[in-house]
C-alpha cells in the first residue's frame, strides 16, 4: 500500500498527516518537534511511505534534514504556488497537512528546491554579512543626517567608514551630547565593519567560485563577494528552464495583473530570492558608476522614464546576462547585454 505524508510545520510543533492511495486518511496527529518522536510515529508506516511533504516555512532545515537522514523522500513545497482554500467556512493545521499530502499523491504538488545541507551554512554566513551591511548603512545615513544638521557638512560614505583616521569626532567637538551621539555611531560602523571583513575572509578561503560561475567576475559591477553571492544563492542554473524564469526568481520583473489592457491589481512582488534582488541590485549600482557602457544605457533608459525604472532596468539586464553567463559557461558582452 502507498503512503503519502505530509507536515504543517510551525515554530514548536506540527501536524503530520497521512493519506492511502485512494485519498483515504491513514493518520494524523499533531506532535512536538522533537525528532525521536517524529520518528516513532512515522515508524509503523515507513516502508509504505513513499513521499513526505514539508512546507517551506521559514523553519524547515532541521525536519528535512533529519527525515532525509531517515531515509524518507522529502519534498518542499512552495507555498506562493500552492492554491489556498476557497469556499470553505472552516480550515486549520489537518486540513492543511492533508491537503499538502494529497497534492503529493494527485503528482500537482509545487515544489521548492532542497538546498544541499553541506553548503546552506556558507550561504547563510554571506546572508548574516549582507545583514550587517544593510545595520551598517542605516548607522552611516544617521551620521550623515547628524553631520548636516549640526555641522552643515555632508561626508562621503568611504570617509564614515575608514578605519583607519577618525574625521567626525574632532567635527562635533563643540558639544558633548552632539559628541558623543557622534562617536557611539563611528564605534558601530567601525565594529561592523570588521565584522563584514572577517566574514569576507572566511568565505573566500572555505569556497572557490566553480565554473561557470567564475565567469560572473566578467560582469560590470560585480566582484567576488557578488560573485560568490549569485552563485550560493542561485545554486544549479539548470533548475531554471529560461532566463524568463531566473530573472523572476530574482525579484527583477514588474508584478502586476493585465485584463483588456488595464492593470487590475498586482501580484506577489516578494515572490523570489531577497538575496539574489539585492545582489543584483547593487551591481547594477556599480554597474552605473563604474562602467561607460552601463552608465549609457541607464542614462538612456532615465530620459525616457525616471530613475527607478531605469535602476531596475539596469539590474534586470545584468540578471539576465548572469543566467546566460552560468548556463552556457560564456564572458559578459556589452554588445549584446546593452544594445
């Protein structure tokens, strides 16, 4: 007899469900995350199992990764592609666990990509140094913020964060408050800072940029932290079948819903990888300051709309340029990424 489970995983417990061939309900329980247990009630079931479903909550890791130890077949479903429930007056965590589990056995289940468990430490540590970045700009924008106010003098980002000579508490030396508000903010950009450095470090020495994705280091606006990013971030290019496809999963296609030529809403414009919209994001902000060609086709793109459109253009050429780059093992061309 074929068996198909699934789990509606929350923060400290979850409801298993599980369904017989015929859409018949075989079990359901819920159960604490705590993997003896999980394993002893799929025990009476496993050599019938023959698909367990886990949603891909902001949680999963550890219950894929231990059923996947158990040697069960895991697959994660995509909740922005699941259908929810209409029409019905009540729904709660069975009805849910059952309804992952009969998408399984009816084969129409949306499923996410399992990222291998060896290199998702890797990736989450570049995750935890764009976190830092983004602490470290919000605090480098204060400083600013407090310069102009208090002293009428803007300082350029690169100045905030040199290490090395401190420029802004000899300008706030009128004031004591003003003074110290000053120096508490150089301390935090100083201390992450290095923290975003020894991260860096670490990264570069555990993992090489594989080929083809060496080849991104061809791209405007991308160096090897970006590079090494993408590719974490991206992992096989084969599961994307068209740049189309990649470029969405990338946040970097408008999100909207047409009916005779007038828009009627928009669709999930979160739906993707926040890492990969923020990568391409700043290269292409690279991209415009640093290389003639970008620069003139953003420029372009801007007298014909605004700056946001032509940012987002920008970055939306340069992802598809990076799946082609990874797909087909080929340098960067201006000439055809930007004619």
């Amino acid at each position: 007899m074929k068996l198909y489970a699934a789990f509606d995983l929350h923060s400290s417990n979850s409801y298993l469900g599980i369904v017989e061939e015929s859409g018949k309900r075989k079990f359901k329980r819920r159960l604490r995350n705590q993997p003896e247990l999980i394993r002893e009630k799929l025990e009476p079931f496993k050599d019938d199992i023959v698909g367990i479903v886990v949603e891909s909550t902001y949680n999963w890791y550890w219950l894929v990764d231990f059923l996947m130890g158990e040697g069960y077949r895991v697959h994660l479903a995509n909740p922005s592609q699941i259908e929810q429930y209409s029409g019905l007056k009540h729904s709660d965590d069975e009805d849910d666990a059952f309804w992952l589990a009969e998408m399984l056995r009816l084969k129409i289940l949306p499923e996410g990509y399992i990222y291998p468990k060896e290199q998702r430490p890797i990736r989450d540590l570049l995750r935890k140094r764009g976190h830092l970045v983004r602490l470290r700009t919000s605090l480098i924008v204060s400083l600013q913020n407090i310069l102009a106010r208090n002293v009428g003098k803007k300082m350029k980002t690169s100045a905030l964060k040199a290490l090395k000579v401190d420029q802004v508490t000899p300008l706030l030396s009128g004031n004591d408050d003003i003074s110290l508000a000053g120096r508490v903010s150089k301390e935090a950009i100083d201390s992450l800072t290095r923290q975003i450095k020894a991260i860096e470090v670490v990264v570069e020495k555990k993992i090489d940029l594989r080929k083809p994705y060496d080849l991104l280091l061809s791209m405007p606006g991308v160096g090897r932290v970006l590079a090494l990013t993408i590719m974490l971030e991206t992992g096989p290019i084969e599961r994307f079948k068209k740049a189309g496809n990649y470029v969405s999963y990338c946040r970097k296609v408008p999100s909207g819903r047409f009916s005779n030529e007038k828009k009627k809403g928009s669709g999930n414009r979160k739906n993707g990888n926040k890492y990969l919209s923020w990568a391409y994001a700043e290269a292409a902000e690279l991209a415009r300051r640093l290389d003639t060609e970008a620069r003139a086709y953003h420029d372009r793109k801007r007298r014909r709309t605004n700056k946001p459109i032509a940012y987002g253009a920008l970055a939306h050429k340069l992802a598809r340029a990076a799946f082609y780059i990874m797909r087909d093992g080929i340098p960067f061309m201006h000439e055809k990424a930007f004619a």
